[in-house]
C-alpha cells in the first residue's frame, strides 16, 4: 500500500487541504496579533508598531542613585539620566562635593537630592538607600561606580592593602545592591550597574595589580550570582567593564609616554575610552532598552578583550 500523500492523488488532496487550512489558520492568528500590538500602542498612545524609539531610552519618572556620583564616570552619567528625564540621587562620601554637584544639575533642570554615604560602611550605606527612597518614595536605578586601586607588586601586597581594596571595589558592590534590591523588590522590578573593569578577565604586564584583578572578578561573578537570584522580582544586574578611560583618577599612569604607548598599541581601535563612551553604555543598560538583558558584562575596551 502506498502512504498517502506520497503516490496516492487523494493523500495529496488531503495534503493540500491541510496546508490550506493552517495557512488560514495562521493568516488568522497573525491579523489578531497586530490587531492586538495597535490596540496596545494606541492604549498607550503610541504611534509605533513594535519597533525601538527613542522612548525606549526615555527614563522618566525613574529615580536613580548613582554611587561615586560627582566623580569621572559617576557625574557625566548623572548627567545623562537627568537629560533622559530621571530623578537622581548623588551619592558620595565628600559632602562639600555632592552638595556642589547637586546644585549643578539642578541648574541643569534636574530633580538631584545630596546623599552623602560612606560605602564602606555597610550600616550607612543602608541608610543612604532608605534617605533616597524616602525623599523620592521610590528606587528604580542603581549605578555603582565606587571603586579604586592601590597598586602593590604581588611579592609586597599587604593583608590591609588587600582587604581594602576588596571592601572597595567588591564588598560595597554587594551591600549596595542588596540594599537598593529592597526597594526594588517591593516595587517590582528595577535595574543595576556595578562598575567592572577589564582587570576581571585580563592581568597588566609589569604593574602590581593582583588586589585589583582579583576584586573585580569578584565583583563579575557576584553580579552572575545577584541577577540569577532576582531575576523573578525583574532586577536586572549587569556589570560594565572598562579599559583605561580619561578621567582624573587614571591621569597618572595616562601621562606616562611609554604605560599609554604599551596600552594603545594592544587597543584595536587605537585609542582609550573617553567618558562619553561609558555614558552611553550606561544609559543603555538602565534603560528599558535592555530589559531582556541581565548577568551580563560589557567591556568597554576599544576591542583589546577580543584580541587576548
């Protein structure tokens, strides 16, 4: 006997029939779909059928708190957030520089509340994360950007330089986001950045780095492990990591001819980062652009991660 639809003229009239008919089918299904996509834009009064604006970057109605906030990253992304419509907290541990801070954004038009923290201590940082919260009655946005580094060649590093740096670049990073993760929670969702560095995945030739490196590996794991454990309560935790960017903090070793020769010559696009580029990355990640996004890092690197 021949199996319909192979030989037999009636199989393949049922065939036919078949294909038919879930051709229907689908046709239907898909008109529903869109139907249902314009029924939710019009809702929302959008013009857009499912495809990326420049609302999808918009943040407004987001507060945000940005750790290290009147520094090289911390207040150029500061500056961002408020162009994209967020309320932001700046938080730092020199109260005469947040307070200048905020009172620049503000002449900028922002929303900027003074939160001065110590984020090595994991008590004030806990109250810093409730002042915000109660001063805006919410708490959308994390960027950490508190970090550091006191370079020791491995033979010398000391067992206070070590646990220093550790509490500083890994140590804060954890009880930031477990205390900004409170209120997230409680409202549903919510986003973080923890400032990496390329250092997590690649050692520096002929530098004292080993505290450093070994902090910001952490400090990626650690993000894995937040994201994966919050994911049901919607945070998303992502890590940008970059390579040497111009800003005060690095000028030491950037002014040095042969260290900033020996760097840009293993950088593919020739060049460090400027701080511009990092803001970008940043707003990216904060907003609902990215909201499928989580456990992730970004290495902000000209391309030397790709190359070693």
């Amino acid at each position: 006997m021949t199996p319909r639809g192979q030989g037999d003229p009636r199989g393949a009239v049922l065939v036919g029939r078949n294909v038919e008919r879930v051709g229907h089918v689908a046709a239907r299904n898909a008109r529903r779909f869109l139907e249902h996509c314009r029924s939710n834009d019009r809702a929302a009064g959008e013009t857009r059928l499912m495809t990326p604006s420049g609302q999808m970057f918009r943040l407004d109605g987001k507060v945000a708190v940005v750790t290290g906030g009147y520094g090289g990253f911390g207040a150029a992304i500061c500056e961002g957030l408020v162009d994209m419509g967020a309320r932001v907290a700046v938080a730092g541990h020199n109260r005469e520089k947040v307070d200048a801070f905020v009172a620049r954004l503000r002449e900028r038009g922002g929303d900027a509340f003074a939160a001065p923290v110590d984020a090595l201590s994991v008590e004030d940082t806990r109250r810093m994360m409730d002042e915000v919260a109660t001063h805006f009655g919410r708490l959308d946005i994390l960027v950490n950007t508190v970090g550091g580094q006191r370079e020791e060649k491995a033979d010398d590093v000391t067992d206070e330089n070590f646990s220093y740096l550790l509490d500083l670049n890994l140590k804060s990073a954890m009880f930031q986001a477990q205390a900004a993760a409170k209120y997230m929670k409680a409202q549903g969702g919510g986003k973080q950045i923890h400032f990496g560095s390329v250092r997590s995945q690649l050692g520096l030739r002929g530098r004292g780095f080993a505290a450093y490196c070994a902090a910001k590996s952490g400090l990626t794991v650690l993000c894995k492990q937040l994201a994966v454990e919050w994911a049901e309560h919607r945070i998303n935790v992502n890590v940008l990591a970059p390579t040497f960017v111009r800003t005060s903090q690095v000028a030491r070793f950037l002014d040095d001819p042969q260290f900033y020769q020996n760097i840009v010559s293993r950088i593919p696009l020739g060049r460090v980062g400027e701080v511009s580029d990092v803001v970008g990355a940043a707003l990216f990640f904060v907003s609902p652009a990215s909201d499928f996004i989580t456990g992730q890092t970004l290495y902000l690197d000209g391309g030397l991660t790709a190359t070693q």
